[in-house]
C-alpha cells in the first residue's frame, strides 16, 4: 500500500505479474450440488439463512479432497431479483457470514429486496474446514517490544515469526499449498455454481477488493456488478504495500494527535500536536518498562491504538485511555481499549493464520532477513509508529515453508461498468491503489471521500457514498468524470469526545468496523 504523497506515481508504474502461474479451470467439472439452507438468525439480521458447500482443496484436480465452506444469506424479497451479492470484509482471514446480514440491513431497502446477499468464511476461515490456527496464543500480551533496539530483541522477534511459520507448516503442510487469493477466487465460482446464477455481483471492502478484482480477472464473464470499498494497490502485493502502509498510518497517528488537540477541553493533553505525540512516545516508554495491568506493554499498545487508523470512532475512548494514564498513571482505561481493540482471542488467531498464509503465498517475498531489517529501519527513520509493529506482523512470510506464487496482473477491459470508492487519507489502503485500480479496470468509476481517513467508507454513515452504491447496485449506473475521481463526496465529519449518552450509542459505523476487523 503507498502512502498519499505518491498517488500520481503509483498511478502510473508499470504493473508487473501475469496469470501465467494461475491453474486453468479444469474441463468437465461436476455439477455443485444447491446449499440446503436453514435459518440461523440474531437478534440483529433475523432474516439469515446458514448453508454449506463443498470446494476442491486444489481447483486443478476437482475430483481430489474437498473443503468445506460456510455460507450465509439474506434472501430477495422482491418479486424480481438482481441475482446473488456476495460480500466480503477483508483480511485474509475475515468472516463475512454476519457481514451479509449488516449490508442487507443497511442497504436501502427498495435495493436489498432485489439481491440474495450472500456472505461466506473463505477456505481455512471461521466455520469452514478445515480452520486454521497455526500457533494460539501467539498475541498473547507480554511479547517483546517491537522496536529491536538490542540484538538480543531483534533475535527474539525473529524467533517468534519463524516458530510461528514452522507451526503452520507442521500443521498444515497439505493445505498450505492451496492457501491463496487465486484458490479463494475459484471458490468464489464454485458458491456461484451452487447458487444457480449465472452471474454474480460482488462487494468487496479491503483485501476483498483484491479478492475481488482477480475474481473478475478470471471470470469477467461472470459478474454482474462489481463495488470495490477501499482498494488494496494490486501492484505492491504484498511486501511493497505493507511498508507503504507504516507511513500512512504515521499519518494517521498525527490527525489523532491534531484532533486531541482540537479538544483540550476535554483532554488537558495541550493545544500542540507535536507535544501531544511526544507525550504519547513517552507513555510507550514508560509501558515498555511496567505495563498496564501487566499486559500493556509497548508492542500491546501500538496494537491497542492501530484500530484508531482504520476508524476515527474509536479515537475518543483512545483519547480517554491516554489522558487518564498521562494525568494519574491510571491504567483501567488502557487495559479496557486494549480489550475491546486489540486483544486477539480464538476467532483472531484463525484470522491471522489465514492472513499469513494467504499473503505468504500469495506473491514473493524478501527472504533475506537483512533486507527486511534494512527497509524496516529506514521506515522507521520517518514513520516510526507502526514501522516494526508491522514487521513482525507479517515477518512469518520470510521464513514461510511453502513456495510463493506471482500477484496478479487484474487488468481488466471485459467488464461491466464497476464502482470503486475510497477515502483520501485512507491509512490501511492508500488512496494511490484506488487510482491504479481505476486505470487498471477499463469503465470502472472511481467516487472519492475527500479528506476522509477511514478504512471501509460505505454503509457507515456517509449518504453521498451510500447514494452512489445504492444507485449503482440499482440499475448499473455509475458517475462519470475527469481527473483521477469521478465523483467527490465531503468527508464524514470526526466524533465529538465522549459524553455518557455517546459512550451507550452504537452507530452503524461502529457496527461495520467491528465486521471489517484490523490488519486487513
């Protein structure tokens, strides 16, 4: 992912890969047999039906193993129907089986009524099997701080990312192989066969706007509407993107530290930015050295406050959290954002087991430690937040035991019209992907939140965006313009500090950020 400043640049480099790596689909493939739907409804989405189909572990040898996938729906109920929507919320790792009821309940209703909305666990994901969990326990609080300012840090880092990818490998060395963005984009089709449809639409937020995008690479023939919500650049995938995300976020952190600022009144942090992140920078010292409750320590809190990159909603109870430890050295607050936001439970380690094995295997990656600690470090020079945090998230992949495949190439000049939308100051997914992959998709429209820095804009609050989703999954129609954007909406407006009634209040955008998860 690339930072903001080099958007035009992006934009224009030389898109490097092919599918010449990718298997063909295999001629003569059974029938998929229909997904036997029973109902599973919350409180939430009472409308939800749950199904399961099963999925050649290999697509080129569709008579061998099969997987199985967990499916979920919000059935048409117009008397004529667009098809099934399949969504996905990112990751790879994330479940998208509640996702489906979320869009279809945000969704207007005149346009929810025309979709089956389909959402799914990918392979290895949730309810599907098999479910991967290489190393549980392996976020549990009490790591190493993430900066490896002594050999002896850098070693024990190091040492947990190769345990880790040794675990998988043990684990699961027959399905590691199969584990990739090309592989889910099949499985995609084959949920489709079992629909019935011969089209699909898709919406993706995140890594499912890759997901996505090669889906729409492989079988352009085969989708009917195409929404891609902040857009993963296809050509950093995924060593490239990760460092360009730790500036973006560095941005981030800074709009934080500016909003504090703007609220003095509340948080007595000072009216400066620069010394309100200096006092932040003293405080991850500080829980170097004790953590809160023993279980903040430096790398926890870099992990505690990454969410507030992906949604400003959450910058209230971070600005809580951090006032109260700066001013009484209370720790409460910090434990309990620690727990809401980064703590990483069963659900977390499938996810992120999913993560490494997906982007591992998905493209090349350095496999000379050297070079990860030299690129990490010049980072870390300029951006120093989530520089080495970041690292060690994705470290595995230098030491990971199955070989890698080629990113795709997703230019595509065979579709429909598609929708893409992001935020300008998007930090997971730099604003540079979303031009890049407007060039890339011949007829695509690109509508922009200028100024916005949330991650997964849609269905969160914003009508100008939902205006444009809702019309396109209507009737196809898109906005057309000149320049990078064909459309421009005003950014969100930032929370407003915590009072007793908004600490109750649950927004729709809240809702959607809990589905999309972090480190997507």
């Amino acid at each position: 992912m690339r930072r903001r400043a080099a958007a035009l640049c992006a934009a224009a480099a030389v898109l490097a890969g092919s599918l010449a790596a990718v298997p063909a689909r295999a001629a003569g493939t059974a029938a998929v047999p229909e997904p036997a739907w029973k109902k599973c409804g919350t409180r939430d989405y009472p409308a939800l039906q749950c199904a399961s189909v099963q999925v050649p572990l290999d697509h080129a040898h569709p008579s061998g193993r099969r997987i199985t996938l967990a499916l979920s729906r919000v059935p048409h109920t117009a008397r004529s129907s667009e098809g099934p929507l399949l969504v996905n919320p990112g990751g790879p790792g994330g479940s998208g089986l509640t996702l489906a009821g979320f869009v279809a309940s945000a969704l207007p209703k005149s346009v929810a009524a025309r979709y089956d909305v389909i959402g799914l666990d990918p392979r290895g994901v949730g309810r599907s099997r098999p479910a991967l969990s290489c190393a549980p326990g392996h976020f549990a609080p009490g790591r190493p701080d993430s900066v490896p300012a002594t050999p002896e840090l850098e070693r024990a880092n190091v040492d947990r990312a190769q345990s880790f990818a040794a675990a998988c490998g043990r684990k699961y060395a027959d399905v590691l192989p199969y584990m990739d963005t090309v592989s889910a984009a099949r499985d995609l089709d084959t949920v489709r066969q079992a629909l019935g449809a011969p089209r699909i639409s898709y919406f993706g937020y995140s890594y499912g706007t890759y997901l996505g995008a090669v889906y729409a690479k492989l079988y352009p023939e085969r989708i009917h509407r195409l929404v891609l919500d902040s857009i993963v650049d296809p050509t950093g995938v995924w060593y490239r993107d990760n460092l360009g995300q730790d500036y973006a976020f560095d941005d981030r952190h800074r709009a934080l530290m500016a909003w504090i600022a703007r609220h003095d009144d509340d948080y007595r942090l000072g009216t400066d930015p620069g010394r309100i992140e200096a006092r932040w920078y003293a405080m991850r010292a500080a829980l170097a050295r004790k953590p809160a409750g023993g279980k903040v320590g430096a790398a926890e809190l870099e992990d505690t406050f990454t969410p507030g990159g992906y949604y400003n909603g959450y910058w209230p109870y971070l600005a809580e959290a951090f006032a109260a430890y700066v001013h009484r050295g209370a720790t409460g607050a910090l434990v309990e954002a620690y727990e809401n936001f980064a703590a990483v439970d069963g659900s977390g380690d499938n996810g992120y087991s999913v993560y490494t094995a997906v982007q591992c295997r998905d493209a090349v990656w350095p496999r000379d430690w050297d070079r990860w600690r030299a690129d990490t470090w010049e980072v870390y020079a300029k951006a120093p937040l989530m520089a080495w945090n970041n690292t060690w998230y994705n470290a595995p992949c230098a030491f990971w035991p199955t070989a890698p495949l080629h990113r795709v190439n997703i230019a595509n000049g065979k579709l429909p019209p598609a929708l893409l939308l992001q935020a300008t100051d998007d930090a997971a997914t730099p604003y540079a992907g979303a031009v890049t992959v407007h060039r890339l998709l011949a007829r695509s429209s690109l509508v922009v939140e200028q100024g916005g820095g949330n991650h997964g804009v849609t269905l969160s609050g914003n009508t100008c965006l939902d205006g444009y989703l809702a019309a396109y999954l209507a009737d196809g129609g898109v906005p057309r313009g000149a320049g990078p954007a064909d459309a421009v909406c005003a950014r969100s407006p930032d929370p407003k500090p915590l009072t007793a009634k908004a600490a109750r209040a649950s927004s729709r955008g809240s809702t959607l950020h809990r589905l999309l998860g972090f480190r997507r």
